[in-house]
C-alpha cells in the first residue's frame, strides 16, 4: 500500500486532474482526498468549492458576532 492509502478510497491529483487509487498514487502535496468513491473524487475540486463557500460564510457570521 502506497502512502497510507486503502485499496477502496479514491483521491483525485491536481497535478495530473484525475482519480487516482491506491496503485498509482501521486504525492501528496498533489492529492485532495481521500474519498469513498471514484465518482466523489472526481468531483473533489466542487467539493473543495462548496466547503470554502460554507467556511468562508461562517467566518462572515462571526466576524458579525465580534463587531456587535
């Protein structure tokens, strides 16, 4: 097993912008992941997206907090 990996989780390299598997992984620093499936992470550039969106506005609400 390369890097710590499990043979059912998927990640998806920002280098090569594919699905990669535990057989041919990239390093790393190039890799967003892990997922549960190979559709998951091949939409892991939306998911990073949609999760800064949530923390970026939940960051707003609490700088909404501390200016009260």
């Amino acid at each position: 097993m390369a890097d710590g990996g499990k043979p059912d989780q998927f990640w998806y390299c920002v280098k090569h912008q594919r699905v990669e598997t535990v057989d041919d992984l990239c390093p790393a620093k190039h890799r967003l992941g892990p997922y549960d499936s190979r559709e998951e992470a091949a939409r892991a550039l939306e998911i990073a997206e949609e999760r800064n969106e949530q923390w970026d506005s939940a960051e707003d609400d609490w700088d909404a907090v501390e200016e009260d």
